[in-house]
C-alpha cells in the first residue's frame, strides 16, 4: 500500500512537471524567467551551485544555443513584461499565462469569456438599507477566461486560465484532461527551438561550475 502511494504521487509530480507546474523561485530573477524553458538536468544543477558559479551558468546557457533562440526568448520577454505587468509588477514574466507563453510563444487563437453579470450593491435610504439591482459596477468587457489553443501534430493542445480576483490568471488544472500530447508539445519546445547545441560538451561545462565557491 505504502509503495503504491509513493508511486502515485511521483506520477502526479512528473505529470505536474510536465505541464508547467513546478513552483518558481521569485527571488532569483534569471531563474525565474528562464526555469520554463530549462531541461530537468540544468535546473537541478543550478539550485546546487554557489552564486558566483550561477553567474557563469547564465552565461554558458546562452553561449550553449543558437543566438536564433536568444533572440526568440527575448522577444518572448519582452511581450510579457508589457502584457502581464498589472498582474506581477516585478516579475511579469513569472506569472501562469507569461510562463505558456515563454515557451510555446503565441497561440494560433485565443477564446475569450466576458463578465455580463450585473452588479448587486447596497444603498443607504432614509433609515433603510436597500439591496437593489445596479449597473453602475458592471463591467462588460472584462474576460474571465482565456483558453489558448496550441497545433501539436494533427492535435490541438488547449491552456485553459480563469481569472482571479483582484488582478490574477490561474492555469486550470482541469484543463489537463484531454490535453494527451501537451506534455510531448512542451518538450519538443524545449527540446527544439531552445535546445543546446552541444550537449556533449555543455554538460561538461556545467560540471565543472561545482568547484566554483
């Protein structure tokens, strides 16, 4: 029984894992925004070593791929710092939708859902409080879902996020049923536009950032 629950939750953390779940540092900015295009063994790597030897590894990242994917990354950033700013002011990258997008970059389309329920607010009478109907707080146009959807193969991969109040987009859990292949779509990601060139030689490089005090 006990075997059988440990098995449980490893597939539940690598299925976590494998959509993007993983909670992120906020402390450490470069981490921060770079942990979702990361493979398993450079983040594993990099939470162990000393900070003079993080520096070196966020130079040996970039130098290890092709200036094509650096350029891609940043745009990526960029975009996120104008689009997700309200919802993070100091890490607009580091929030559920910036992290999809970072690594699958734009949805081939975007399903919206609109708030159109009325506002119900209380008034002070003449000696009596009144609960009345009022459209003075609605508001019409504000989404309350977003559903991206991604081509994988002849498959389609879908994001689902519901807003939070005050000013917060959550990746729905849910959402993961049906989403067979969105595991495979991320590591193709991963793997192919922000892959390393050399793996032979870039993981020996990494190795001997561990002497680094």
């Amino acid at each position: 029984m006990r075997i059988q629950k440990l098995s449980a939750i490893a597939l539940i953390c690598l299925f976590l894992g494998a959509c993007g779940l993983s909670l992120v540092p906020s402390k450490d900015d470069w981490y921060a925004m770079h942990y979702y295009i990361m493979q398993d063994f450079e983040w594993k790597l990099y939470k162990d070593l000393s900070p003079a030897a993080r520096l070196e590894f966020q130079k040996l990242f970039w130098a290890s791929r092709s200036p094509e994917a650096k350029q891609e990354f940043d745009n990526r950033v960029a975009y996120t710092m104008k689009a997700y700013k309200k919802e993070n002011s100091r890490q607009p990258y580091n929030v559920d939708r910036a992290h999809v997008y970072l690594l699958n970059g734009s949805p081939v389309h975007i399903e919206l859902s609109q708030n159109d329920n009325w506002a119900t607010r209380m008034t002070q009478g003449v000696g009596v409080n009144a609960s009345v109907n009022d459209r003075s707080n609605e508001d019409v146009s504000a989404n309350t879902l977003e559903v991206w959807t991604y081509p994988y193969d002849k498959y389609l991969i879908r994001y689902t996020f519901y807003f939070r109040s005050p000013n917060e987009w959550r990746l729905d859990q849910a959402a993961f049923s049906g989403n067979r292949y969105m595991g495979a779509l991320e590591e193709d990601n991963k793997l192919g536009l922000f892959g390393v060139t050399n793996p032979g030689e870039y993981k020996a490089k990494l190795e001997q950032l561990k002497s680094i005090k």
